[in-house]
C-alpha cells in the first residue's frame, strides 16, 4: 500500500472517530449549573474544548486504522468472506 494511500484512509478514519467522539462528555448549561445566554439553545454545551476532541479522535483512529491496516496485510476479512449473491453457485 503506498504511504498516499495510508495517509488518505487515515484521514477518514480520523474524521469519522471526531463525529463518533464529539458528543461524548458534552454537558449542557443546565448540566454545568451556568446561566444561559438569551437566545441559546438548550443544547447548546457549556465548555467546546476542540484539543480534548482532537486526541480522543485521533486515539480512536489510531486503533481503528491499525485494525484495518492488519486485516489489509494478514487478510482476515476478505470479500470471499461475504456471501454476495445467496443461493446462486460459483
């Protein structure tokens, strides 16, 4: 696999482990005990912290990005695995 290749697919991995982390310890103004700006949404969260986001994110695609490359290298899941037409042969 080239480095360009490893370095693309990473990338997704990472942008898609910032969406599954975000709203992870997210808490509201109601939550933290802080008072509301009028107009604010409800669900609006107290503290954004984007550096504690970005490492969470960036652990998860490490590990997911390490499972991948593994399966890519031994070959535990193929597409042979999966059973695309059922009930035809061949």
């Amino acid at each position: 696999m080239r480095w360009t290749s490893i370095v693309a697919i990473f990338l997704l991995f990472w942008v898609l482990a910032a969406f599954l982390v975000l709203p992870f310890g997210v808490r509201t103004h109601d939550e933290a005990g802080l008072s509301k700006v009028p107009g604010q949404a409800e669900s609006a969260p107290a503290e954004f912290n984007p550096k504690r986001i970005a490492k969470r994110a960036t652990v998860l695609a490490l590990v997911l990005f390490g499972l991948f490359y593994l399966n890519y290298v031994y070959g535990w899941v193929s597409i042979d695995a999966f059973d695309l037409y059922p009930g035809s042969e061949g």
